[in-house]
C-alpha cells in the first residue's frame, strides 16, 4: 500500500510562528478588527499575510466580523467604520453601514409623507432608505440630487420626478449644484417649494447643529430646507454628539428629528428646546 494522503492543514495550523499558531480564534477576531479600524481599508490578502493563516481562514473571520457589526465585509477585504462614514467612501460600501438603523429611519420617515405631496430629499444611503418606503404612496413629486434615487422608486409612485443639476460626485453618487429647476436654457429659475424634505445629515450635536463634511454638499442641503414648509433631519445614532467641518444648520431649522434610537439626554434636551419633535421606534410609529 502507498502511503497515506494528508489533508493539506490551514496555514493557520502551519504557522512557524508559534506565538501565531497558538493564538485562539477569538483572540485572532479582535486583532484583526483593531487592525481593520488602524488602517482604514484593507485586502484579505493582505490580512492573511499579516496575520499568517489561510485566506479562507481571513474570509470567514471577515464575514463574521461584519455580522457583528464591528468591519464592513467588501468584495476582496474589508474596511473599519470610520472609512465607511467618509463621504468620499464608495458608496456600495456605506451602504453597508448602520443598514438595519437606516432601514427603520426611512420607514419612520416615510410615515410622514401624505400622497400627493411635494418632497425633495438629498445625497446619501439614508435617504435611499426612505425611497424604498415610499412604494406604497401615490401620486408623489420628488425632486433630488441622489442619482440613485430613480433607481429605487417605481413609476407608480410618481406624479412627477426632478434631478438637480450640477457637478457629478461619482463615489457618492450625487450632484452638487444649486436647488434650482428651468423648464429650458435661457429662462429664469422657477421658484420652487416642497411640501417636505428629508435631509440626512453626517453628525448632530447640541451645540452644532446639523453639520456634515462637504462645503457645497452643506449649502445644498441649507437651501434644500430652505424651500421646504418642513424640514425633517436624519440620522443614525453613530452620528449623535458630533460635530464636522460644515453646518447645516441649527437644531431649530428642522421640525423633525428622525433615528432608529432616542438620542443621549443633553441632545434630546437641547432638540426638543428648540421645538423639534423627535421621531424614534419606541414612539410607536
């Protein structure tokens, strides 16, 4: 008889590096996902060498790790948290982020539309999220610089649909540009006002307001709530009690305040001081 065929073992069992070789897997798993949030975005491959196992071994850690909610899984590695907030992070991978949370706040949200309406929403994944939970409304005229947002609303929501123009942001998917509409070249802006708009905002905080990260992207959104008779601000609870490089706009400039959690109380506090009324789950919306 020939000799006995081995398996070939993972290279998590081969490591020469005894210290690696022993390390359990749950040890491994926090490692790597304190490695993920150092670097920012990262391959399986890479992962693999650094950590000395399998690239398989690399996947299924991976996989798990984003079900945790601690990484954001990509096709060929992975990225932390913070890279996926970044407004010039791809945004197949933000959808990724807060998914269940931004889920819930387009549903709440969603409640507040009346068929018939005039509504415009701005850039971003949370607003996608309400896109998707206006299907059963009828009659809607939507005006927007998401240019996913076609995309998700079926023709028989629609009375009609308008895109602001401006200058394209491919890793957003947005326009940016001003919060106007002609009907051809050479004629004036029409003047334009909205029944309601949805404005997902990149932070919150009691002393700053709505803010987010991109100048053009903040007056967009400004003027959007400007030519709104209500405003309703969104975010998911990894934006409470913070603050970025560009505001929005006060506590007082929205009348709703929509999350998939009750903010912390000094917030809470200071929003409903300024008359907003806070929309979360528990409300029982």
């Amino acid at each position: 008889m020939g000799e006995p065929v081995s398996e070939p073992r993972d290279a998590e069992e081969t490591d020469a590096d005894p210290a690696t070789a022993k390390r359990l897997p749950a040890g491994r798993k926090v490692e790597l996902a304190a490695y993920v949030s150092e670097v920012g975005e990262v391959t399986v491959a890479r992962l693999a060498s650094h950590f000395r196992v399998s690239l398989d071994t690399i996947r299924r850690d991976l996989d798990q790790l984003d079900a945790e909610g601690l990484v954001i899984r990509t096709h060929g590695g992975a990225v932390s948290l913070a890279a996926g907030n970044r407004p010039d992070t791809e945004l197949e991978v933000r959808l990724h982020v807060q998914a269940d949370a931004k889920e819930t706040i387009g549903m709440l949200a969603a409640s507040l539309v009346e068929d018939g309406s005039v509504i415009m929403l701005n850039g971003g994944t949370t607003t996608l999220a309400v896109a998707r939970h206006l299907r059963k409304h009828r009659n809607l005229t939507i005006a927007t610089n998401n240019l996913r947002i076609p995309a998700e609303i079926s023709p028989a929501v629609l009375r009609d649909m308008y895109m602001f123009g401006g200058a394209v942001r491919t890793l957003s998917q947005t326009t940016t540009g001003p919060v106007s509409l002609r009907l051809m070249p050479g004629t004036n802006d029409i003047e334009l006002q909205a029944d309601l708009a949805f404005i997902g905002v990149g932070a919150v905080s009691a002393e700053g307001g709505y803010s987010t990260s991109n100048l053009s992207d903040a007056a967009m959104m400004e003027a959007m709530m400007e030519r709104a008779t209500r405003v309703a601000v969104l975010a998911d609870s990894a934006k409470f009690d913070r603050r970025l490089f560009a505001q929005v706009g006060a506590l007082s400039s929205a009348d709703y305040f929509i999350s998939e959690k009750r903010p912390p109380k000094d917030l809470l506090t200071a929003l409903r001081r300024s008359k907003v009324e806070v929309i979360v789950p528990e409300d029982g919306r």
